[in-house]
C-alpha cells in the first residue's frame, strides 16, 4: 500500500509455453489477488521473456506496455 491506495503486483517470466501462455496465466492470478485484497486496487502484471529469441530482440522491440481489460476490471500488462 502507498499513500492509502493498494497496488497488486505479478511477475512472470516466459517460458516454454510461449508468451501468451504465461500472459494469460498471469492475468487470471493478478485479478484473484487483487479481488481478494481490494477490487479497486491497480493490477500490473510484469513479464520477463528471458528465452534465447526474447533476449535477442532489442529493447525497443522487447518492452511493451498495455492496459488489458479482463473479467473483473483492467490490468496494465509490461513485457521486456
């Protein structure tokens, strides 16, 4: 908690299963923390691609950021 307003934090790190996979996975655990916490805390779900291909990509390609609507509110996903 910071300044009397919750943030729910996930990290994630890609792996075999791909990207979406991981993202998908990630998603649905976030929004569970975050409803059993507070409904109107934010959700950020960070993701690591650390696979030989995500590492060889630069940086400019690698980091994203969106905000995901999903089944109980937005999550802002980040990738790098």
């Amino acid at each position: 908690m910071f300044g009397g307003h919750w943030s729910v934090i996930e990290v994630k790190l890609v792996n075999r299963r791909g990207r979406s996979r991981v993202v998908e996975e990630g998603l649905k655990q976030v929004i569970r923390y975050r409803d059993s916490i507070d409904r109107e805390a934010d959700a950020w779900l960070v993701v690591f691609d650390r696979t030989p291909a995500g590492r060889a990509l630069p940086w400019a390609e690698r980091l994203t950021w969106e905000a995901m609507a999903c089944e109980g509110g937005t999550v802002t996903v980040v990738s790098g």
